[in-house]
C-alpha cells in the first residue's frame, strides 16, 4: 500500500461501501489522525431523530454540496448518488468491500441504534445482503464499482477487516514520517517552516499552474502557458508544491525516466518570494521525495541563468552546449 507523497494531499476523502463495512470507524480513525472534520451522509440523507424518514431530496443535496465545498473532510456513507455529486471534489476515494457476511455480523454486533425498531433492523440486514445483486441502484457494489473505476485521483479498495486496519496504522505511521521531515527542511534551511507536497487538491492544482505561469512565462514576456498539458497528469510525472505555512510559494515537477533516474522539470518561485533561500528549499524536499521513490541520479536541463543556482547546490554539467545545459546529481541514499 502506497500513499500520496506525504499524507497531508489528504484534503478530503471519501469512504465509501456497503452498510456495516466500518466506513464510519474508518472515519474518524483518520479524522482523529488529519485533524478533518468527519461528514457522516446518514446526517444528510435522513430526516434528524426519525431513522427511517428521508429528508427532502432538494434540501438533502444542498447540504451535501454545500459540506463538500470546505477545505477538508472525512466524508462517509453508502449513498453511490451522493458520493458521485461531491467525487470532483474529493482527493482520495476508499472504497470498503467486504463480504456482505461480514457487514452483517458488523451490524448484528452493534445492534439497533438510531430509533430503529426491530422491523426496519431486520430490512437493514436483508438490504445489506443484496448490496452486489442490486442492479440499477446507486447503493450497490454495481455503483460503487463505476464510481471507484472512473476516479482518476489515489483511490484504495480495502477487502477485508485486516486491510481496513492496516489502512488506519500506515497512515498514521505515515502522517509521523511527513512532520519529522518537515522539521528536518525547516531546520535544514532556517526558521521558516516550509514543506513540499505532490499536488492532488484544486486549489493546490491551481496554485502549481499559477506559480508556473508567472515565473517561467510572464516574467519573460512568453505567452500561450498550457494549464491541462497531459505532462502535468502522465503516469511517473509528479508535480510539486513548496508551501510555506500552507501557503504555496514555489512549484515544480518530478519525471521519472527510467530506473533510478528521473528529470527535474519547471522549478519556480513566486516573484515576491525570490531571493530568501526558498529555491533551495524546493530542492531539497524534491530530493528527499524523489529518493522515497527510489531515484538515485537527477538530471534537469536548466536555463543558462540558473547554471550558478544548481552548481551551489552539488549538481555538475554534464552537456554544456545548447540553450539549456544539462546537469545532473547523484543522491545519496536517505537523501
């Protein structure tokens, strides 16, 4: 299981599965570790104290819209229509999918909660058994199935119990590794606490493509910037973001080539920002991800003004004629 480099790209995450696969314990697991608010769609999609009663589909849909549109969430439920509404928005899908035998015995220990009677317990449990033969449902492995395939973002499918929990420590062991190396630049490179993350979120996205944009196009007078190059999103391309108190400042792009070798791509820093070390601090958490993505060599073919900035930090030329020589650094293991 491998995670989004590093676990703070968890902006909002989606779980979803059938009834009593443990999207809720999941939920607040990693709420507990993200410090996200958890968005429980039972809370929407039921009238509040009367289990049973739907609220008015209208109304249901305006709050799911609306709580999708914050910054960040756990947001959990078995509703395929609502989870399709707010899947633009969502940075990591988890779809839960045990076997319908276990989700029963999940449920039978929990017993009945929320002002069910013993009837509406009894059709829960009959529900939860037709979660694959239901057809043209949106709650069903059949919708949920569409719905995980079509999500282009980091998705993970947990079939069991133990995956569940395993998704649960990783994260967690994860979530320590990221602070410690946020520290480790931070300390490396002065007071500033500054941090570099892959882009997954929107905002994060636009940021990338804004920063870009200003540094490599308008600050030399070139036109006809490309926000949607498929290089951005092609499989082994990374792109990156140096944030300093969350606040993007600096961007680039990490291509893998071939084994244990990969390209630096665009590095730029926001006009206002130059000039303060922040280059430097892009580059060194670029190294230290791209060495977690087991690179050993780096190359990049810089503009001729920005020579003297990568041979300060260690990188030797390597083809010196051209437009953009090229240059190239071998790091050093746990870089």
């Amino acid at each position: 299981m491998t995670f989004p480099d590093p676990p703070f790209a968890f902006d909002r995450i989606l779980i979803m599965g059938n009834g009593g696969a443990g999207k809720t314990w999941l939920a607040r697991r990693v709420s507990e570790q993200l410090h996200h608010p958890v968005i429980h769609l039972d809370d929407m999609h039921w009238e509040p104290g009367r289990y049973g009663i739907a609220r008015d589909r209208a109304l249901r849909d305006e709050m799911v819209k609306e709580a999708a549109e914050r910054d960040a969430w756990v947001m959990e439920g078995v509703y395929g229509q609502l989870a399709n509404m707010v899947l633009n928005r969502t940075t990591i899908l988890i779809w839960i999918d045990l076997p319908e035998e276990e989700c029963i015995v999940n449920i039978k220990k929990r017993g009945i909660q929320g002002g069910e009677t013993g009837t509406q317990f009894d059709g829960l449990l009959k529900w939860v058994a037709e979660y694959r033969s239901r057809t043209n449902n949106w709650n069903s492995f059949e919708a949920h199935a569409r719905l995980f395939s079509v999500f282009s973002r980091p998705k993970f499918l947990l079939s069991s119990r133990e995956a569940v929990t395993d998704f649960a420590d990783r994260l967690s062991t994860s979530i320590d590794e990221a602070i410690d190396e946020r520290a480790q630049i931070s300390n490396d490179e002065g007071e500033d606490a500054g941090m570099v993350v892959q882009v997954f979120a929107d905002e994060h996205w636009n940021a990338y493509h804004d920063i870009r944009r200003a540094a490599l196009f308008e600050a030399r007078g070139l036109t006809g910037y490309d926000a949607n190059h498929p290089d951005d999103r092609r499989e082994g391309h990374f792109p990156l973001l140096l944030l300093l108190e969350n606040t993007p400042i600096g961007a680039a792009r990490l291509d893998l080539t071939g084994e244990e070798t990969a390209c630096v791509r665009t590095v730029a820093i926001r006009a206002e920002c130059q000039g303060n070390g922040y280059g430097r601090m892009l580059m060194a958490g670029l190294e230290k991800f791209a060495s977690r993505h087991g690179v050993k060599r780096l190359l990049v073919n810089a503009a001729r003004d920005a020579v003297g900035f990568y041979d300060a930090l260690g990188w030797t030329v390597v083809e010196a004629g051209g437009e953009n020589p090229v240059l190239t650094k071998e790091l050093r293991t746990g870089s």
